[in-house]
C-alpha cells in the first residue's frame, strides 16, 4: 500500500502515543497508594517496590524492543501497532484487578511486553518524512507523550477519589478504544517491496546493539541517547515518592504537578523543537536540551519549597529539543528499510536505562530518606541524574569532534 497522506498519518500517531502516555500517566498519582495498600508498610518501602516494578517493565521492553522493531520492517508497521495497543489495554484491566503485589508485578511484564509501541510508531514517522524534517517530527511524538502526562496523571488524581484501582480501568478503557480506532484509520506505510526479512540474529538485544555500531559515530550517539535517558527517568520513577516525602504533598498536589510539567512539554515540543533545530542544526540544539536539563536537576536538589519545582520545570522545558535532535541524528544515519530496527534498538537502550535508571534512582532516595541514612538529603537522586547528564554533554562533545 502506498503511503497515506502525512496529516492523516501523523494525526493517527499523535493519537496514539497520546493515549498511551494518558494511559501510563493515569496510574501515577495512584501507584503508591496501590502499594502500600497492597503491601501494608510505608512510602519509603513503597519506592523501593515501585523501582522493582519499573525495572521489571523495562526489563521486557529490552527483550522485545527489537523484536517490534523488527517486525515491522517485516510485516509492516501497521499490525505491530493494533497488537501493541490492544494487548496494552487488557494489561491495565489485569492489573485493575490485581489482588496482590505478585499479580501487579505480572501486570508490569505484560506492559512491557506491549509497550515497546514507540518503536514502531518512530518508525511509521520516518517512513513519511524526509530526512531533513525528522527532528520536528520526533517532536511530535513527544509532544503526544507530554500532552498524555497533561491529562493522565490529572485524571488520575480526580479519579483516585474512587479508589487506588479506578485509574486503571479507565487506562484499559482508553487503550482499547484506541486500538478499536486504528483499527479503521490506520493504513500501511511500508511498502512489500520495502520490507527485509525477518532474522533472529538481528531482533534480540545483542543483535540490535550491534546494529548500532554498523556506522561510524552511531555508537557514540547511542551512548549520549543512552546516559540521556537514564538520567531523565529520575522524575518518572521517583517524583510521586518525592514529592510525598519532601513536600508532604497528596495525590492531587502530585497530579496536577505532573498535569503542570506535561503542559510544559507539550508547549516545548510545539513551539521551541522546530525553530531551534532551524536556527542551530540537530548537534547544537542537542546540547541546548542537555543544558536545560543539567540546570533542571541541580535546580531541583536546592528546592525547599514544592511551589519551586514550577519555575524550574519551566526552564527546564528546553530540554525537549535534546531528544528529538539525537533521535533525528540517528535517523538520519540509517537507511529506509533499517528504521525499525534503529528504533528497535533505541527502544531496548531506553528500556535499558528504565532498568537501571529506577534501581539506582530509588534506591538512592529510599536510603537518604530513611532512618539508616546518615543525613535526610532525598535531593541526592537529583545530584545522580545531574552526573549522568554531564557525561552525556562530555560524550556528545566527543562525538562532535570526532564528526568534524
């Protein structure tokens, strides 16, 4: 099938990002409440818990990151995406349902399993745009992810009125809706004669990660995208916890926070990506997003107040051109009928950095935010997230030199 026009193409992947990011971000306010009602000790073991469930999630998006990746550049990559996001929609309803951590921890690999989606959706995206308008198109995709954390974890707190698992079935509800519609509106954009066989060898983690090391400097931007991601988890996996033990805030405190840094997201996706790309080139709008985002987390381990965090999200904001300008960057190193294993791999490093990231970043602030620490400092999660985005900017400059 040939391709469909670019609108309808980008608006059907804007959907359905945005709907998943709402359908993950829903959960958020609530999941600690879920823990601790599910395993009867406090926050500071609830994080703990919290980390070991998000590295589970991240441990299968490892496994079967390149798996979709890979086939989608062999079937195509409209059957990858109904799937993903049907099964996506029976998990939440799993783990609605999850009479003990043991099940919710079922519920985590599952998702993990069906949320490798963003692979296959990156993929669609280069199959539709020139080269050249990648960075702005990537964009897109993270804006959709923001507009979802908007939305998710605000429904999230009003929903959590009704209960910790009400958020869930409302996250199944919205999954398979969306499911059911792509299954109308989505059309092919990989054409047969575009499509390469599928191979084993080349759809398991190691066989990704070699893929990117085929071009010359693809290995040191992966580890940039790699160091990047890692310290960017420190507010998925931790904020919720954080903010109950730094501010003392509620659920409705921490979803309309997390409403408040997607709205900015969105607006830095939107409004900054394309200009700045324009203005600067994919290399030098890369390192204005690694600077905003040094400066978001040593701001963040100063801040005594919770009213802070917004001005400092604000600024922080920037740091949306650094993804997509990496993203694009690699991209544009990667041949048509390899996108989907470059996204593939791409996946599998994130899911790599959502193993790590989670353990380290709990682990740090359920140990200095507890009685056996021997300072109370939870801002130190903040100061290991900052290490990891210097070595990115370090990493990115050797990449640069290297280039030229």
């Amino acid at each position: 099938m040939t391709a469909p026009p670019p609108r309808q193409a980008r608006l059907f992947i804007f959907m359905a990002v945005l709907v998943d990011a709402i359908g993950f971000g829903i959960i958020i306010p609530v999941l600690p409440d879920l823990i601790v009602a599910l395993d009867g000790q406090g926050y500071d073991h609830a994080v703990v818990v919290g980390g070991y469930l998000a590295a589970l999630f991240a441990v299968m998006q490892v496994l079967c990151g390149p798996l979709m990746g890979n086939l989608s550049d062999r079937f195509g990559r409209r059957p990858v995406l109904l799937i993903c996001m049907a099964a996506f929609g029976l998990d939440f309803l799993l783990m609605a349902f999850a009479p003990s951590l043991v099940w919710l921890f079922v519920g985590r690999a599952v998702a993990g399993i069906t949320g490798a989606i963003y692979g296959p959706a990156n993929a669609y995206l280069a199959d539709i745009t020139p080269p050249e308008k990648r960075a702005a198109a990537f964009g897109m995709v993270g804006a959709a992810f923001g507009a979802g954390f908007v939305l998710g974890p605000a429904l999230g707190g009003l929903l959590a009125d009704l209960g910790p698992r009400a958020p869930f079935f409302a996250a199944a509800a919205l999954a398979l809706l969306n499911a059911a519609y792509g299954f109308f509106v989505l059309p092919e954009t990989l054409a047969p004669a575009r499509r390469r066989p599928f191979r084993w060898a080349r759809a398991n983690p190691l066989g990704a990660f070699r893929a990117l090391t085929r071009l010359p400097g693809l290995g040191l931007l992966a580890g940039v995208f790699f160091l990047w991601m890692l310290a960017g988890v420190v507010y998925p996996a931790t904020w919720p916890f954080y903010a109950r033990i730094r501010f003392e805030w509620g659920t409705a405190e921490i979803g309309w926070s997390l409403a408040y840094a997607g709205t900015t997201m969105v607006l830095a996706q939107i409004l900054l990506i394309g200009p700045v790309v324009k203005a600067l080139g994919e290399r030098k709008a890369l390192m204005v997003g690694l600077c905003a985002g040094l400066f978001e987390f040593t701001a963040s381990i100063f801040a005594t107040e919770g009213w802070m965090i917004y001005p400092i999200w604000t600024i922080g904001a920037f740091s949306a051109v650094g993804y997509a300008s990496i993203n694009a960057l690699l991209s544009q190193r990667t041949s048509e009928s390899e996108q989907g294993e470059l996204q593939g791999a791409l996946a599998s490093l994130t899911a790599l950095a959502e193993i790590a990231g989670p353990l380290a970043m709990t682990q740090t602030l359920g140990y200095f935010s507890s009685p056996a620490a021997p300072v109370f400092f939870p801002g130190a999660v903040f100061v290991l997230a900052a290490g990891l985005t210097v070595a990115a900017m370090l990493l990115a400059l050797v990449e640069r030199r290297r280039e030229a």
